[in-house]
C-alpha cells in the first residue's frame, strides 16, 4: 500500500516510523514532513490545508491510503473533499468527516453532544458577544477557578483558568468583546472547575467498532512543577499509573461506548482517532474535552507501545473490519521529553543548528519542528524533538529519555527537568 500522512510535527514523524515497520508499505509520503520523517519515506512540499495540491499528489503517487494527522485539516473538511470527489471517494482517510471533527472544533458542540449522551462532563453554559451580560452573572454563580474555553480552534491556546472573579469577567469581556482569540472565541463556553488528575485516553473507531488505545499523561507547562505557560505539550508518560483495569472500565462503560454509540444515533460518521481528555475526580472520569486526532506529544508515547502492524490497523478501520483487528500493546512504559527552543511558547528563533542526534542510544528521537538545510538539521518550531524511551517501571524509561537529551544540542534549547516525576510517586507507593 502506498500511504500519504498529513503534518509535520512529532505526531507524524511517530507514525511515520511506526508505518515504516509494516509489511503492508510499499511507499510512504508525507506532507510536509520534517527532517525525522525524511528518514522513514519522502516529504513533500504540501500543505495541510493544499486540498487540490493533496488531491494531485494522491493521484500522481497513486496513494491507497491517507492518515490526517493535525486537527486542522479536519475540521476544515479533507475527509467531506476526498468524498466528494469522483476519483477520490475510494480512498479511506484516517480521520473524521467535518461534522464528526466538529468534537474538537466546536467546544459547545462536543458539550452539547455529552449532554445529550449523558456522558459525564462538568457543568457549563456558552455565551456570545450578544449575551456578554448574561455570562458576567453567570460567573458569579460559581466558585473560582474559573474555566473559559474559547470555541473554535485556538492552536491549544484557548483556555483560560482565571483564579479571582474580576480576572474571569475581564478574560470573558476580552474573549468576547475585544475577539481576544479571534473567530474562535465567537462563542466561549464557561464551564466548573474539576478538581483532580488528568490523563487521555485514545480510541479508534471505523464508525461501527472501536479499539481502546493505551492511555497517557501529558504535562502543558512551560515550566518544572507545573509552572509557566500552557504548550503544546513537554512530555508524556504511558501507561498512567492511577488508571488502572476498574477505573478504565469506567472510562469505557460511561464514556467510550456512549460516544462511539452517540455518534452513530446523531448520524455522524466517524473514522479515525478519538481524543478523550480526562479528569480523575477521586476515581470517578469525566470529560474534560474531546480532540478529533491524536494528541502531540501523546502519540509519542502511545504508538511505540503498539506491537500489532498499524498498518493493518488503519487498514482495518478504512475497510470497517475493526472488530476483526487484533491490537497487541507493550506492558512496557513508555516516556518522552520534548526539547523546545529557548523563548517557547512565547517569541523565539528558528534555524539553530541540531548536534548529537547520532549519539542518542537508549531513546527514540521523533522530530517535531525540523528540517534539513545545508546538509543540516536545524530548529523549524517551538517544540523540536521529543524523545522517547521504554522501561519496565517509570523511572527506568524517565531515565532513558533524559538520557536521549542529554546528547542533543542546540543554541537555545530546553526542557523540563521533572517528566513523569509525579507518577514516580505513585508507581513507587504501589
């Protein structure tokens, strides 16, 4: 099967090496790549949101299959245009149709859609510029912190947690008034503050079945101790220790199975990835958000735990014979640290040369933000490499990945010094 993969950050370059592996590949694209996808097929020049320029590509390449890694693109309809389009149709794309996308590009729809499913989701109501009033009074019927979510797409920035009400009423009036996030913030939803843990939870459907994913823990801030600014995502750790066999039942009877239900009783088909973000309220799940792909830097930790053919899998789903896929998953851990350049996530500079990577032993680079100049790897974004490691216990596979970054250079890179730290804890009070 010839594949073409969509993006170009670290969640493309992980499928990429994972795709690589299978028997089922005869030649891999991806568009448009990095400097750590190069290694595993051919990048081409083309954007995500290219739709005629993709759909040449796939003709031309004579792709079988397409994986959509970014949310972008789905939203914005690559699945409905493959679709709609006589010598495209065929083709199966891994990832949603524009109203199933809708999850994750429309906060008030995916809450209105657990509602309606009686999925376990904090209280909320949404406002718009129009009803800005109604929102300030409704702020004050709850307790702080205060929890504002922009409802479009917002690059993972449209969240905010003011801790004082004044601060909450000025964020909603510059969400909605000033479009402080733009379109995305046309509407803002309020929801309560969950008090507990987070983790996510993977799931892939073909519309009719579903397969559960490993689970995983990400850690947003900039800083060590869960301090600083959100990101993108400075690491991850899989399997998560609290989320054991009772509690992810729970997740699966309360959450899982209703969505994928919900969504075939609304009529809305759905092949690809579900990102289930959750809250652990003392052993109770509850959503937190939804995403449409899989998460970055997630996927990282997630896919290597996948020994069966991913391949076949994506095969599976395209061919709605998931139920007949056999997922095998490593009992392993698995870590990854992200490498972000200096200034990340606020201002900072692209184009600094990359050393080390051939010294990384113990761990798996995947590129995030990179490309090859001059005969170069250099810096291309604000998270650059995320490195991967396995374990047979947390701190193992911790050890691993800093091991992996401390081989690789940069003028201006950094990373978190305590990934998975937390966990350590209570892998070790076990």
């Amino acid at each position: 099967m010839n594949v073409l993969i969509l993006g170009s950050g670290g969640r493309e370059h992980a499928f990429a090496w994972k795709l690589s592996q299978s028997k089922k590949l005869s030649k891999l694209f991806i568009a448009p790549g990095n400097a750590g996808t190069a290694q595993c097929g051919t990048n081409l020049d083309i954007s995500v949101n290219d739709f005629p320029g993709i759909r040449t590509c796939v003709l031309e390449q004579k792709i079988d299959l397409v994986v959509v890694g970014p949310e972008d693109p789905l939203v914005k309809g690559i699945h409905d245009f493959f679709l709609a389009d006589e010598q495209l149709k065929n083709i199966p794309v891994i990832g949603p149709q524009k109203t199933g996308a809708q999850l994750e590009g429309s906060k008030d729809f995916s809450k209105q859609f657990m509602q309606r499913h009686k999925i376990p989701t904090a209280a909320y109501q949404t406002f718009t510029k129009d009803s800005l009033q109604e929102g300030l009074a409704f702020l004050e019927t709850l307790k702080p912190p205060y929890v504002l979510k922009a409802d479009g797409l917002a690059a993972g920035k449209g969240v905010v947690i003011p801790h004082t009400l004044e601060e909450a009423k000025a964020e909603l009036t510059a969400m909605l008034a000033d479009a402080k996030f733009g379109d995305a913030s046309r509407k803002v939803v309020i929801e309560e503050f969950l008090q507990g843990i987070e983790l996510s939870v993977f799931v892939i459907t073909d519309g009719v079945s579903y397969k559960l994913l490993p689970s995983a823990k990400d850690y947003k801030r900039i800083g060590d101790g869960d301090t600083g600014l959100n990101t993108g995502g400075m690491g991850a750790v899989s399997p998560v220790p609290f989320a054991d066999e009772a509690f992810l039942a729970k997740v699966e009877n309360r959450i899982v199975k209703p969505t994928v239900d919900g969504l075939k009783k609304d009529g809305i088909p759905y092949a690809g990835f579900i990102f289930v973000g959750l809250m652990n309220c003392n052993g109770e799940p509850s959503v937190i958000e939804y995403n449409c792909r899989m998460g970055d830097p997630e996927t990282e930790v997630v896919l290597p735990r996948i020994k069966s053919d991913l391949l076949e899998l994506f095969d599976a789903v395209g061919k709605k014979k998931l139920a007949d896929y056999k997922l095998e998953i490593d009992t392993r851990t698995t870590t990854t640290v992200m490498m972000v350049a200096g200034g990340y996530p606020g201002e900072y500079e692209k184009g600094k040369i990359i050393s080390g990577l051939a010294d990384v032993q113990d761990a798996i680079a995947f590129h995030a933000g990179t490309k090859t100049q001059h005969g170069n790897v250099v810096s291309n974004g604000g998270r650059v490499i995320a490195f991967t490691a396995f374990g047979d216990s947390i701190g193992e596979a911790i050890r691993k990945s800093y091991s992996g970054a401390a081989c690789v250079k940069f003028e201006g890179c950094y990373y978190r010094s305590d990934i998975g730290q937390d966990l350590l804890k209570l892998e070790t009070a076990k």
